[in-house]
C-alpha cells in the first residue's frame, strides 16, 4: 500500500522514518502531476514544495501549531497531508474543495489567503494573539520570494522585528512569483542564495561541536566570531538581521534531512526567525522546471485554454498603438503573461515594467509618467487593484491624470474561487472623482477602447473577462458618455447590461418572450452613464439592470439613483453578483449556481412585469 494512502492527518507523517518521508515526497509529487494534469490548478508551485511541506509537518504540530501560506496556491501538500487527498480530484472544481486555504473548508487552514504578501503581517497577529492569552504554539509563515517584494511584507518586517515578536518566517525561495521576479529584492537573494552550503556545514558543525566535553560551548563562542565575519563576507548584506530578525540560511529545500534539522533548530528559538529555504519551482517535471512560467497554473483536461482573449489582445493591440505612438508605456504587477503584456514587452522594452508584487507602487509610478507627458496603461488583475484604492483616488484622480487602467479578470473568475473574484472594481472605482469607467462587450469593441483611449487625457479604467471571447453584429463608434443600442423597438421595456457575459444573458433572456419586445441596450460607458438616454425614457418604463459586479455601487444602482434625481416614474429590477461568491467552478457553473440562466431570469423578469 502506497505511503500517501495512509496519511490521514498531520500526526501520520510524524511516524515516518527519513526514508519513508523521501519515498512519501515522490508519491506526492506523481499523485501532484497525474491530478492536476486533469483538474487543472497550480503545478509547478506545488511541486516545489513537496519536501518543505514534508519538513515542516513532521517538526510541527498542527492544529495546535498555526500555518500560513502567503498567496496559498502553493497549498496543495499542505491539504493533502491533513486529509484532502481524495478530494484533490475536485480541487477548483464544481462542488470541490478550494484552490487556496479556506477556513471554511478545514482546521488546518488558519486563515484565508489568495493575495500576496500578507502572511507575515496575520502571523504577527496570530502571534500577537497567543501572547496575549498566554498560550504556546508556534506561528509560521511562508512567504515566497516573489511575495516577499510586496510593501506589505516589508511594513509586517518591520513591526516584527522591533516587537521582537516569537514567530517563524520561512522564505521559499525558488526566484519566481507568476513570472520571473525582478527587481533589487530578487538580486538581493540572488546573492546570498550561493552561500546555502556555507549555512548547512555551518549548522551541522555547530552540532557536532557542541557535544564535545567542556570544550564544546567556549569554542562555539569563539567560532560565532569567526562566523559573523565568514558570513559577511560570503553573504552580500544583512538586511533580514538588519530588521532584527534571526536569519538562518540559506538551505537546500529539497533536502529533508536538512530541512528537519533547521526547522527543529528554529522551532524553540525564543525571537523572530527567518529560514531562508532554496527550491526549484516544477521540481520533478523536467518540463515544468524548465518552464515554470508555462506549468505555474495548468488548465484542466478538458480545457485546451482559449487562444483569442482580452488579454493577448490588449498586449497585441497596445504594442501595435505603441508603435506609432512614443508616449505610450505599460506596467502590470509580476503579471507580464496574465495580462498579455509579454508581446509588448519584447516589442517595446524600454517603455516595459514590471514592478513585481507591488500594486500601489505600480499606479503611482503610472501617475509619475503621466504627469511627466506619457501615456501610461497599467494592467492589473480586477481583484488584485483594489490593493491600491488610495493611489488610484489620491495619486491619479485627485490630479485628474490620464492613466489608463486595464482590469483584467473582471466579474466572476471561476475556479480561483471567492479571494479572486472582480465583483467589486465597478464599487470602489465609481467613489473616484473624474475616473471614466468602461467595458467592452467582445474583441472588437475592446480594440475600439483602446484606440479611443489614446485621445483621453483624463483617468480610465477598462474592465474586461478572463472567460471565452464572445462576438456581436454591432459595432458603433465609440462616443463619450454614449450607449449602444444593440436591439430598438416599440416598447417600454429595457435591459441595460454592461460586459458581453451579460450583454448575451440579456439577449438570450429576451428572446424567451413571445408576448413582450425588450430593448437592448449595451451600458459600454458605466460612469459616467448615458445621461441623454436616460432622460428621453418615458415614464412608466420596465429598467433591467444586468452586471458583473455587486449591486452597491455598480451600474443598476447608478442608474437607479440619476433617475430618481430627475423625478422620473420608473420599476427598476437590478440583476447582479451577490456581496460574496464562494461558488467553485467553471464561469458557466458559477453562473449556473447564481441562478443567472435565460430560462430563471425570463420568469423574473415576465413577474417583474406584470
């Protein structure tokens, strides 16, 4: 019988012996390829730390010991070592368990993460938390290198090293995020990574030392000297030691021998540590290890990926404007493949960047270039830039500067679950003063944005799908402020919808009645609304909003509140996302599971107006 099949809970790792664990750490990984080359989900980031989660498992004792994976898609190990292993065939899945940590979901997952970067500021709480109650249980984080160029880590260092807080830190350098790190933070650990051996014999030595009668502590003292000097010269800086953290390593994180000496080493050490950890992402698939990029998220069997998409065409198209146009620049946040950006990057490198991990840093950059006479576009996931809320009003609205903003993976993303969804940016973004907000209904009308967007010199935001490319007969030119009318009849029937998903939900929903003609109306301008349409509607009309986002602040609210202003008499029915959306699944799915079907929506809608 397989090792793997015996794990049930953390507590059967701790029985294994040193070979077992190694045997264990390739059936993982084998069970790692052969499921998620079906389900689809996180690959290379989980093969990377197959040891390291063996290590940390078999020194540790969760529950009662806290984890906290920074970003969580690296958490694949770590639930199917307490427990998950039959459910990882349904992991993104309809029905399925989460791609991420979900205190929802198990005991061992301590706290939600999805986001980069923030689990050294929730283990300090956790910290901070277990001191207060004068408990004993040990709190570790693990942060990725690429994580680790985010602000808030460092704002998190920072607190943890003057508090003097006892809690573990263990960095997992593997020199990627999503794509290749950049920046000083990755050559910063580029050269202390060569010194891994230097800390392995350093440690073991110690060890052998120590055990010598009499001798053993005086000499270690005066070897220490010789150590600090040594470690100087080996390794470039101390800024971890320069936090007034304890830094330990680097190690190689693939040696579990290694691995479970140090972790027991730093596991009673009465201050704030940090195990600085060496993988390699894919490990154990020559491909993936020479691809990480390529095998970091891993469609499913029966999902080939889709070849024609917003993204590719936004990198397509703003290279190919950018070609005629010097001032254009572009910036993403370590997302040059997710957002397409990588055909504009080699094209164009100069008026490239990548600024990592760092969102804010990247839309006030944005509004430095703006305000110097460029034209910058900045490319961030929809869930990723609500991180930036005050660059984006403090930085670039207040000073009505002409940053385009291309939210990528608006509305509802699927299988990457409630942590990613894009239900939200149409809420916080309408706050902003002087920002225009738009979303395209297919490929096409997204070229036409961003061509528009070359002659608007003031803040836009332009939010689009991760899911297929849907297509549409009409195309009318862009006009500020202007809605398109897809389908015009005698009727005081309106859908208004925003974004194609919806758009084509609106239209497949109408074509249900036999009784009733529904105006179609595509609300490609979301703020500011069509004001003249507006006020032409006659009263007693039949409004049916329809958006990707939640109803407060969105498009039917909007709308909603303009005509009230104007004392019109209206019914208004609004059809949005719910505050949260925990559904896992395909988009069809989730959509499936809201309810929002042409077959349920037409029943609401002919009750609507009866």
């Amino acid at each position: 019988m397989p090792i793997i099949d015996k794990i049930k809970d953390p507590n059967d790792v701790r029985l294994l012996s040193l070979p077992q664990l190694r045997q264990l750490s390739e059936e993982i990984r084998k069970y790692l390829i052969e499921t998620i080359s079906i389900t689809g989900g996180h690959l290379a980031s989980n093969l990377g730390v197959v040891e390291l989660t063996l290590a940390l498992y078999y020194v540790f004792e969760p529950p009662k010991d806290k984890f906290i994976w920074d970003v969580g898609h690296q958490a694949y190990v770590h639930k199917i070592l307490t427990g998950r292993k039959e459910q990882l065939n349904l992991i993104r899945s309809l029905g399925g368990i989460s791609g991420f940590p979900s205190i929802e979901e198990s005991k061992y997952d301590v706290f939600n993460t999805g986001h980069a970067s923030t689990s050294i500021s929730a283990g300090l709480g956790l910290a901070r938390a277990r001191d207060l109650k004068n408990e004993d249980y040990k709190i570790i984080s693990i942060i990725g290198d690429g994580a680790l160029t985010g602000g808030m880590a460092f704002e998190a260092l920072n607190d943890l090293g003057v508090s003097k807080t006892k809690m573990i830190i263990v960095l997992n350098d593997n020199n990627m995020s999503i794509s290749p790190n950049i920046g000083g933070i990755n050559n910063y650990l580029s050269k202390i990574r060569v010194s891994k051996k230097y800390a392995a014999l350093k440690f073991k030595t110690q060890k052998i030392i120590n055990q010598l009668p009499i001798i053993g502590k005086p000499l270690i003292d005066v070897l220490e000297k010789v150590r600090n000097n040594l470690k100087f010269a080996l390794v470039s800086g101390k800024m971890f030691e320069q936090f007034g953290l304890k830094y330990i390593g680097p190690i190689d994180g693939h040696s579990l021998e290694d691995l479970i000496d140090f972790l027991s080493h730093v596991k009673n050490l009465d201050e704030p540590v940090l195990l600085h950890v060496v993988t390699q992402k894919g490990k154990g698939l020559p491909c993936a290890e020479k691809n990480p990029t390529e095998y970091h998220g891993v469609n499913s069997a029966n999902n080939n990926g889709n070849g024609h998409s917003f993204s590719k065409t936004l990198g397509q198209t703003l290279s190919l404007l950018a070609d005629e146009n010097q001032s254009i620049v572009a910036i993403t946040a370590a997302m040059a493949d997710g957002t397409g950006l990588e055909v504009f990057k080699d094209k164009h490198n100069d008026r490239f960047f990548d600024v990592a991990i760092c969102e804010s840093h990247a839309v006030t950059m944005a509004a430095g270039l703006a305000i110097s006479g460029l034209k910058p576009y900045v490319a961030i996931y929809s869930t990723f830039l609500q991180r930036s809320f005050d660059q984006i009003l403090h930085d670039v609205c207040l000073m009505k500067l002409p940053v385009t903003f291309c939210i990528d993976r608006a509305g509802v993303v699927g299988a990457d679950g409630v942590t990613h969804q894009g239900i939200y940016d149409l809420s916080y973004l309408s706050l902003m003063p002087d920002i225009t907000i738009i979303s395209p209904k297919d490929i096409q009308e997204f070229k036409m944005m961003l061509k528009w967007s070359l002659d608007y010199n003031k803040p836009l935001a332009i939010r689009y799908p991760k899911d297929s490319v849907l297509e549409f007969d009409v195309h009318t030119p862009i006009e500020y402020g202007k809605w398109e009318i897809i389908n015009s009849c005698q009727s005081n029937i309106y859908i208004i919808a925003t974004g194609g998903r919806m758009l084509k939900l609106g239209i497949e929903t109408s074509k249900i009645f036999k009784n009733h003609k529904i105006n179609i109306i595509n609300a490609r301008f979301i703020k500011p609304l069509d004001y003249v349409f507006l006020d032409n509607l006659a009263d007693n009309s039949y409004i049916i909003t329809m958006e990707d986002n939640v109803l407060h602040g969105g498009l039917g609210m909007s709308i909603a509140n303009y005509l009230l202003k104007r004392n019109k008499k209206f019914k208004i029915k609004h059809i949005a996302m719910p505050e949260k959306v925990t559904i896992i699944g395909e988009i069809e799915e989730v959509f499936k599971k809201l309810g929002l079907t042409p077959q349920k929506l037409s029943k609401e809608i002919s009750d609507f107006i009866q």
